[in-house]
C-alpha cells in the first residue's frame, strides 16, 4: 500500500459520535476515492474526487461527508455515526489501476 | 450497475487450475482484476482495455471479450499463495477522468494443499 496511508486503521464508536478518516497519498494523483467494503458485498463507493477542489457521491454517500483538502489528502467524515456504517473503509488513488490504503475498520455501537 | 462474478467460491488443490468470470449488463470499456487477503486491502492484478485483449502475469492470465461484455480470469496450477478473494471491476463511464470503479462482489479462492 506504499504512496497511500489512511488513519486510524482501527476505531470504535459509540451511535451519534463523529469522527474523520484520514487519507494522504505521495504519488501526485489526481483522481481519489473512498470505499467501503461489508461482508459478501464488495466494494462500494462512497465519493470520489477527480481533482483537487471537486467531490462528487458516489452509490453510498448518505451519512458521509468529504473534503478533498489539497492534491494530497482526501478526507471521509461521519457527523452521526449509525451502527449500518460498521464496515471497512478504504481509501484509493488510481495508478493504473487503484492503489488502495490499508483501510480502517470502523465499528459503531 | 455492479458486474457478476461466478462462481462466488471455489476450493482447489495445489497445481489445479481455476477460472473466474465476470460478466455485465451494460457495455464494457475496461475490466480490472484484484486480489484480497484476509484482512489485507485488495491489490492490482492486471487491466484489460480492449476487446479480445489477453493478458498474464505469473501464471494469472485474463482475457476481455468485448462483445459478450465479459472478463475470465484464468489461475493455471494454482499455488498455496493465490488463497483470496478476487474481485473484477468497471468503470462507470468511458469518458471521465475520474474513473470510478464498480466492484463484482468477489469471488473466494482457497488453494488447499
């Protein structure tokens, strides 16, 4: 997963809290992406980001917010978080195909 | 609209091969293939771009058939390393420079010794 790091990779939440998930990448791409990944469901998208300044949803944005802060960082934000966001999230850079970060599992209680 | 992959799961001995398909509704621009370890992210195999194009790596090979808009993934003598979970992937769009995959649900691939 070199060139792309996300933090933290474990945290557990409590219904209602918030938190962001942080990724950075070193290989100066453009285009950024945010998954999640559940059980038996692959991977679905959350937002996307071609370029710095824009953000655009995904198939599952609902309850998700982002920042595409600068060309390196791409953050995911949860205001209010729901036990159905309980999942692993990845976040992703494409290369020639994507790289993907070592991903953070989230558990919501 | 997510791409179907067949089988779901697959158990292989050492040295036997494997094939993994993925088909879709919509038409096929392009089609990526990963792998995923157990509490691993899921890495890049190959992309195929052209219809008909066969590529390979190690002894994973895949080809692309525009026209039945499908993929296969081909593991030919199959090793203790290719256990995982493969994924293919689409892109939404042809044009667009974001690209934004559309993932199969994956397809588990124990090689047992």
């Amino acid at each position: 997963n070199a060139g792309v790091t996300q933090t933290p990779k474990f945290q557990v939440l409590k219904t209602g809290q918030s938190m962001t998930l942080q990724c950075a990448q070193d290989m100066n791409h453009n285009s950024m992406y945010w998954y999640r990944q559940d059980p038996g469901m692959g991977l679905r998208l959350i937002y996307y980001s071609a370029s710095e300044g824009t953000t655009d949803k995904g198939e599952v944005p609902n309850g998700y917010n982002v920042s595409r802060l600068n060309k390196r960082e791409f953050s995911l934000r949860l205001e209010s978080a729901a036990p159905s966001q309980t999942s692993v999230y990845f976040c992703a850079i494409r290369t020639d195909g994507y790289t993907f970060g070592s991903g953070t599992r989230l558990t919501v209680v | 609209q997510q791409p179907v992959q067949s089988p779901q799961a697959v158990i292989l001995r050492e040295g036997e091969d494997a094939v993994i398909n993925c088909s879709s509704s919509k038409a096929l621009y392009s089609v990526h293939w990963y792998r995923q370890k157990h509490g691993e992210a899921p890495v890049f195999l190959m992309i195929l771009l052209k219809g008909g194009e066969q590529k390979g790596h190690d002894k994973i090979s895949a080809s692309f058939n525009e026209k039945k808009q499908q993929s296969s993934l081909y593991l030919t003598a199959s090793q203790l390393s290719y256990s995982g979970t493969y994924f293919c992937g689409t892109p939404d769009s042809y044009s667009g420079s974001a690209r934004q995959l559309t993932f199969g649900s994956g397809t588990q691939l124990t090689v047992l010794p």
